[in-house]
C-alpha cells in the first residue's frame, strides 16, 4: 500500500487552502468540489491530518493541484501560448463573454488554461475526454463548481445554471469540448443562454473542434449557429499556418520554457532542434516532447 507522508498531506493542505482564496463560495461549496465534507474540511483547517480524508482523496486533491515532493520543479513560462489563452480568460471572466480557442495538439492549451483556472478567481477547469455524454458533462461540471451532482438530470442542471448566476464573475473552461457527444455539445447554447452578462465561457480545441462546429452549422443542425454566434462568430487561433512562420512561433515558445526550466543554456539550441522532429513529415515536434527532452537530460545530469 502506497505511504502517504505528513509532508505530502501538508503540502496538499496548504495548497488546498490558498486555492480556497480564488472561490467566493461557502466553505461547504469549496468542499464539494474537491470531494470533502465540510467538516472534514474545517479539520483539515485547524490543522488535523489523520484520519480526516483517505489517503487516496490525499492524493487525487494533490494531482489536481500539482502538488510533488519530487526536487525537480516545471516552471510556467510566459510563451505566446500561454499569454493568449491568459488573454482569452481574462477578457470572457471579465465581461461574462465567450470564445473558441483553436490551436495544434501539444501546444500547451490546456496546461496554460489548468494553470489559470487555479489562479483566478471562481474559474473552474473541466476536461470533455473525461465526461462525453450529456449526463456525465453536466455532472462533472456540478461537481467542479461545488453544486450537488446527484439526483434528478434536470434538477441538477438547474441547480448549476442558477449557483453559476450567484457567484461573481464566475469563469467555465471547457477543454477538449469536441469530444462532447452532440445532445452534450448542445447544453453548451443552453448554458450560455441561462448565464448571459453573468459568466464567462471559454472552449479549447482543436482542428476537430472547427470541423464540428462548421459541420453542424454547414447540416444545419438545431443550436450550432446559435451557440457559436454566443461565441462571437470566430475563432480564435494559435500559430501562424505558413510553415516557417509556424516553425518559428514553436521555437520561440521553447526557448521561452527552456529558459525557465534547463539552466544548460549551451544545450538549448540542440533541444529544440530535436524536439522539432517528428516522424510526421507534415509535422512539428510539440511542447510535450519538449518536456520530455528536459526531463531526461535533467534526470541524465543528476546521475
């Protein structure tokens, strides 16, 4: 059986109680999102640790915040990436307004947006690959903005429509929603509606998010204009589509997290040029390859 350390459970705690900070719900609502009851949570506070929560829920809590006792530390990095999708967030949390972000897979979408939403205040981060089905989407969002997901389908949505228009400017991220099944997809237009001037609403994806959308629209399908016209009508992009612009746009975003993260500043060069490769010939490596490179030499150094 894994042993959970009181260094971690602290670690885990403190963490749990900053991100306290960016909620403006009750304590009780705080609790549900991240699957304690109140009193469980108010012990926690007082500085209890054992036997309050199990150690799985110890570690499920610690996942989400990117808690690690490991001694190697990933610094955010400012990139282009990751100032738009800041942008993005900051301009629909700040006027209850929607937008669709389109951009290549590992470009660092979601972790910027993962990031985000445990900084901000009242944003809340839901990944679509976990909950593609209607019931499943609405439950999983009840239960990261604090609402009871249990119950009747209808009721429960109800309930999240209604606590979303009694928080301050409350912010939804919906990563990966081209995964969403289409009666899932279609609550997207109903949700918006029931918090117009109240909410701010944000989708990630990517060529296959386009695709759907302008497919449904193109068929004719019932909410497809409707919702992306609550969208603004527009995409909007990440990386240029001229390949050597589009080139220079990911160098610039890795040099940008090398900088932060790989102090061998002789070695940067090299990394990026072979994270650039790819057995895709139409293709370019990604941020996540990029990872991976300084990990490794990261750990390859330590030996």
């Amino acid at each position: 059986m894994l042993d959970i350390t009181k260094e971690f459970k602290d670690k885990v705690i403190k963490a749990l109680l900053l991100q306290r900070k960016n909620f403006d719900g009750t304590d009780e609502k705080f609790a549900k999102q991240w699957g304690i009851n109140k009193a469980a949570f108010n012990r926690l506070k007082k500085g209890k640790r054992d036997k309050v929560i199990a150690d799985n829920k110890y570690l499920n809590i610690g996942r989400r915040l990117n808690v690690t006792l490991n001694e190697t530390k990933w610094n955010m990095a400012k990139t282009e990436i990751f100032t738009r999708v800041k942008e993005d967030i900051e301009f629909c949390q700040n006027n209850s307004k929607a937008k669709i972000l389109i951009g290549d897979v590992g470009l660092g979408k979601s972790y910027a947006a993962k990031h985000l939403s445990l900084k901000l205040k009242n944003c809340f981060y839901i990944d679509c690959k976990q909950a593609k089905s209607k019931q499943k989407f609405i439950r999983l969002l009840c239960k990261t903005v604090g609402v009871d997901d249990t119950g009747k389908y209808e009721d429960v949505k109800e309930n999240l429509k209604y606590y979303l228009k009694m928080l301050p400017k409350p912010m939804v991220i919906i990563d990966d929603s081209g995964y969403l099944k289409a009666p899932a997809f279609e609550e997207l237009l109903e949700l918006w509606d029931a918090t117009e001037n109240v909410c701010g609403w944000y989708q990630i994806g990517d060529d296959s998010l386009r695709q759907k959308i302008d497919r449904g629209i193109a068929a004719k399908k019932l909410g497809y204009n409707a919702m992306f016209s609550r969208y603004s009508k527009r995409y909007s992009e990440l990386a240029p589509t001229d390949r050597l612009e589009k080139r220079a746009y990911y160098e610039d975003a890795m040099q940008a997290i090398l900088d932060v993260n790989f102090a061998d500043k002789k070695q940067h060069a090299t990394i990026i040029r072979q994270c650039l490769v790819t057995d895709v010939s139409s293709g370019l490596g990604d941020l996540r390859r990029l990872n991976s490179l300084i990990l490794i030499k990261q750990k390859n150094a330590k030996k």
